[in-house]
C-alpha cells in the first residue's frame, strides 16, 4: 500500500522548536523513564536458598579433581545465583522539572529538525469517522499528540492501527523517542508551549 501524508496545517508554526540539547541530557531522560517504568521486584536464589543436598559432589582428596562443595553453588546448573537481584524495590530515579522540561523540548526540536514532527489538520476528520481519520493521517505508523479533543474524534483516530495516541499533558522524552513520527494537534501544541514556556522564553538580560 502506497504510503499516505498527514494532512497538515501551516498555523501555528513549529519553528518554536528549535532548541538543541545535549545527546547526553536525551539518553540520561530516556534511562530514568525507562528504570522508572521496571517495577523492580525480579529475584533470585542463593545457594543458601536453592533446594539441593548439601552432600559434597564427590571427596576432597584422591580424585585428582579441582575441590568442589555441593552442587548449590554457583559454578552448578541450577545452583545459586551470586548478585543477583534481591527483590527489594530500589528508590525511583528523577530528574529535576527543569531538566525534564529542556529534554522534551530538545527531543521535538530533533524531530523537527529530522522531518518527523508535523502539525495535524484537524477539519479533514469529518464525522468522528476512523475513515475520514485515515486520510487525514496516512498509513505511516505515528504517535499522535492530542489534548482536550473530542472524545469521539480520538476514539476514531485510535480505531486506526498505526496510531498510538499520547496525551500532551504527559508526553516526555520517552514517549517520543518510541514513536517514529509525530503529529500534534493544534490545541496540543498550543498545551505544550504553555508547558515549555520556561525553557522557550529567553531570559531577560
């Protein structure tokens, strides 16, 4: 099937995206969502708690074979694991708001700069239909940026496999990076410039 576009609208303008941050501020955003997300609660036994005799594999001396306890430790199939996780739920990793905010605007601003970031026309989707959706965003597989819209309007644009829909008033560096496109609509872009006016206001000399 032939790739459709976005029905897209030149108002208002993307170019408020234009920040560029540091890769390592991107990658240290993603691995906080990312660690955040695990609930962390994996576990596994040592060779104290693996049920196995406690029996010698075979005599200390006489054998001409390396000295060896039971097959509970940890050089066994199936014996102890050393250092490994404990089942204790670590303190979740953060960020501070500011750093949060300059890393979700660095990530659009990258998807701007790549071609990846679009604004969506909303008239074209006509009758809450997943139809009418469709051929207003294409087949490509995207995340679509929403926020206060009607809730049957998004209803038809979930309906539709290649989208994934992401609130704007919880979208971070995570959620874009997951999304090989995005797509906003107008009233999410105008959320998301309320929410990052701290970082696109320039400072006052």
């Amino acid at each position: 099937m032939a790739t459709k576009k976005v029905q897209t609208t030149s108002l208002p303008d993307l170019s408020v995206f234009n920040l560029e941050v540091s890769p390592s501020l991107l990658a240290q955003a993603i691995y906080v969502y990312q660690e955040n997300s695990h609930v962390g609660m994996s576990k596994v036994k040592t060779r104290g708690e693996v049920e196995f005799t406690k029996k010698k594999v075979y005599k200390q001396k006489g054998t001409g074979n390396a000295r060896h306890g039971a097959k509970s430790a940890p050089i066994y199939v199936g014996g102890g694991v050393v250092f490994g996780p404990r089942g204790l739920k670590l303190a979740n990793k953060s960020l501070n708001k500011k750093m949060k905010i300059k890393a979700l605007l660095g990530a659009l601003s990258l998807y701007k700069k790549e071609d990846r970031l679009s604004l969506l026309d909303t008239s074209f989707i006509k009758d809450n239909s997943s139809k009418s959706a469709l051929k207003a965003l294409g087949t490509d597989k995207l995340g679509l940026v929403h926020f206060r819209e009607d809730p049957k309007t998004l209803k038809a644009i979930g309906n539709l496999d290649n989208i994934t829909l992401l609130s704007a008033n919880r979208l971070n560096v995570y959620k874009v990076v997951q999304s090989p496109k995005l797509v906003i609509t107008p009233s999410a872009y105008a959320h998301l410039v309320e929410r990052l006016k701290t970082v696109l206001t320039p400072k006052a000399k």
